[in-house]
C-alpha cells in the first residue's frame, strides 16, 4: 500500500492515560439500546469508569432521571427544549430533599454542550446525523471519541477527518470495533482487504420480488440484535452495511475496492481483516454490544467479563456466504456514494432516514426505500444539486452537509408521498 494519511482509528496508537481513579465518561444517548448497555458495563466496573453526564433526547425522562440518580452525575442533557421543567421535575423526585440535583441542558445544542465538557471518553450512542455535532464538539475538545454514531462519520467525513487527532476515535460499532483489534495482528502496509459481515437480517435468501411485499412488523423483528426501529430497518435493507462500508473507508483509509460485505448468519464473526500473505485473521464472540461498549470506553484496556466468550465445550457451525446484490442493491449504492465524496454519503444517509420514516408509516413499500435513495442520490449528489462538494471532489463545510441534507429529506418525502398516491390509486 501507499503512503497515506494519519488513521482516524489506530489500535497501534495509545489514547492519553487516565488520572488517578476511575476513567471518567460522558454518555451520549444513554436512555437509547447502545447508551443502555454502556451504563450497565460502568455499574458492573465502577473501579474503572465514572459517568461524569449523560444526554438524551427526551422521549424518556423517568428514565434518564434514574439514570443521572444511579450514577451521580454532574450533569445530564436533553435536545427537547420543552422537556426541561419536566425532567427538573423527574430529577427531585430521586433525589432526597435538600440534595442538589445535577446541572440540566436543554436544547438541540445540549449534547454538542455536554460532549466539551470536561472528561477523558465521549461515547456517542445516539441513532442518526443528529449525532454530527456532538462528535465534531468532542474531537474539538480533544476528547477520546468512543463511537457508535456511524451517520456522524459518514455525514461528517471531511469535517471529522480534519479534526480528529490519529488514533482519536476509537470504533464502537460491532463490526468496525471487530477490524480495530483483527488490525493488531500486522502493520498497515499489510493489510489486503476488510471483510465486514452481516447477519443478512429477517430477509437472508429472499428474492427481490418477496422482499416487495414485506410489512414494518417483519421488517422490525431481527433475528439476532436487540436494536431501535432505524438501526434494524437498516439491517433489514442492508443500508446498514452500506454505511459500514463508508465508515470503514473512512477509519482505516482502505480503498472501496478492498472492502467486501460476506454474509455471516450465526453473528459471532463480527468482522475480518485479508493480509497480504493470504491470512485471515477474525474476530469472534457471541453477539453482544457490551464487548465493544466496554473496549470503547476502556481502550487500550479490555474489562474482564465484558462479555461471554464462545463456548469451545459445544459444537458450532459458522456460514459465509456472498452478499445477493440483486435483492440488496444497498451495498453497491453505499459504494458508489462512498466514492463520490463530498456531501453524497449526506444525501444517501438522510434520505434513507425519511424513506425509513416512510415505510414505517405505510408509505413506501420496503424495496422502496432503497430504490427511492438511489433516486435522491442521483437527482441530488450525482449532479451535484445537494450542495458544494457533492461529487465534486472539494470539501464541504458543515454548511454544505446541512444544506444537502435539508434537500435530501425534502425531496425522500416527496417521493415517498408521490409512490404512495400512485401505489393507492392503482391498487
């Protein structure tokens, strides 16, 4: 391989130490699956971690009450500005009387806010490109980013690129946590190809023509993770592997070309990494976010018990198999958008979010998500309508991603209305 850039996530290059005590972490997301989980691998390690604040976005206040409670945090935020006198109010109903309650921030800036505060981690687990700010406002403030907001990447991608310091960002998601630490096992001039699995979620051997008639219901019942709606829709459409792809490009600097998607129904080969001696080296464990959760938050160290390992004393069998394209075209479109650069991965990310929104309301069938981001992408980013720096080659600034991603929800939505209108005419 050629000379290239500093790694954004680098297993080979050691985040700063930690004071004296307890590794202290701001939680983003915390009422969310990732954020849930991250709280529950600090309370079972308390002599490692210390939760400083926690974000949400304010669906779930009781929740992140308890939450501020159990962990004695100095502060706790929430994006709904409306939601601040009741999560007060949640507040003083679990602390005692006279006991000070944490500092609350409110608004659509409370996590960016929060994720500059003073600490060692930022763990950002929240779902979506609402995630950008808060990721750009931690590698300002030089913490040690422990990601699992994917769509912050790949929305973000030059913008996070030019701030993070090499080795900043330490990969949270299952798959790209998996290559972090199968990257250990050479130098990165040796590194072939990446290999990144997929459950091939509810769908796996389906033709396009039986995926057309799928309902919300079946596309939300994912055989092996316990996610939110958006995350396992995007399972279920594979956009989720399209995004990994982008993700990984933009972590460990390998060309599109050599990264490949194998499907992996079973789930405990999380990801792997092709040498240019021909070896293959894998990383394994029964599927559980805790196990990434709790090397995010305490690399360069692993948490003992972090997760069951694979029980040797009973038989497995593991499948790969190749990716069905035709019935997914998700992965190829990610690719293509992957390598258009600019603010296209903003166009194909936010209109797959309204297209998401719109078949979980009966608006689009669910080969119509994909097929209708493919649309959005080619009348926005192709042709260079989603703001400067689609396609272009330039670098956009965050302006620019706002911009196309302001277009690309606008014009999802209407394109899922108008298929919906003729879909109900026709039928």
């Amino acid at each position: 391989m050629t000379e290239s850039p500093a790694l954004l996530a680098d297993p080979h290059v050691r985040p700063p130490t930690s004071a004296e005590g307890p590794r202290e972490v701001v939680i983003l997301g915390s009422t969310g699956s990732i954020g849930t989980q991250a709280i529950d691998v600090v309370l079972r390690n308390p002599d490692r971690f210390r939760v400083t604040g926690l974000s949400a976005g304010g669906e779930r206040v009781g929740l992140l009450a308890g939450q501020a409670h159990r962990l004695q945090v100095r502060t706790v935020a929430v994006a709904r500005q409306e939601k601040a006198t009741e999560l007060r109010e949640a507040l003083r109903a679990q602390y005692g009387v006279g006991e000070p309650i944490p500092e609350i921030l409110a608004g659509p800036d409370a996590a960016a806010q929060l994720a500059a505060r003073d600490c060692h981690t930022v763990l950002n687990g929240i779902t979506g490109s609402i995630g950008l700010a808060p990721t750009l406002a931690a590698l300002r403030a030089g913490r040690v980013l422990a990601l699992a907001n994917k769509e912050s990447l790949i929305v973000g991608g030059p913008l996070v690129t030019g701030l993070a310091r090499p080795g900043q960002i330490v990969p949270v998601d299952s798959e790209h946590s998996a290559l972090f630490q199968a990257l250990l096992g050479g130098r990165r001039e040796e590194v072939e190809k990446l290999v990144v699995t997929a459950s091939g979620g509810p769908f796996r051997g389906r033709s396009r023509a039986e995926l057309r008639h799928v309902t919300p219901a079946d596309a939300l019942a994912h055989p092996t993770w316990d996610m939110g709606p958006v995350i396992t829709i995007n399972s279920a459409t594979l956009v989720n592997k399209g995004l990994e792809i982008i993700e990984a490009h933009l972590l460990y600097g390998v060309p599109f070309d050599r990264i490949e998607v194998v499907v992996h129904p079973q789930s405990y080969v999380h990801s792997m990494v092709e040498f240019a001696d021909g070896s293959t080296l894998a990383q394994a464990s029964p599927p559980d976010m805790r196990m990434p959760i709790a090397l995010g938050l305490g690399w360069p160290d692993r948490v003992p018990g972090a997760g069951a390992p694979v029980d040797w004393t009973k038989a497995h069998a593991w499948e790969f198999l190749p990716l069905d394209t035709d019935a997914f075209p998700s992965v190829p479109l990610a690719r293509h958008v992957g390598s258009l650069g600019g603010t296209a991965p903003a166009v194909f990310n936010a209109a797959n979010e309204e297209c998401v929104d719109a078949f979980l309301a009966g608006l689009l069938p669910f080969t119509g998500i994909v097929d209708t981001v493919a649309r959005v992408v080619e009348e926005l980013a192709e042709r260079g309508v989603g703001g400067s720096g689609s396609g272009s080659g330039t670098s956009p600034d965050l302006s620019d991603v706002l911009e196309a991603e302001t277009r690309a929800r606008a014009r999802a939505r209407e394109l899922a209305g108008s298929s919906h209108t003729t879909e109900a005419t026709t039928a």
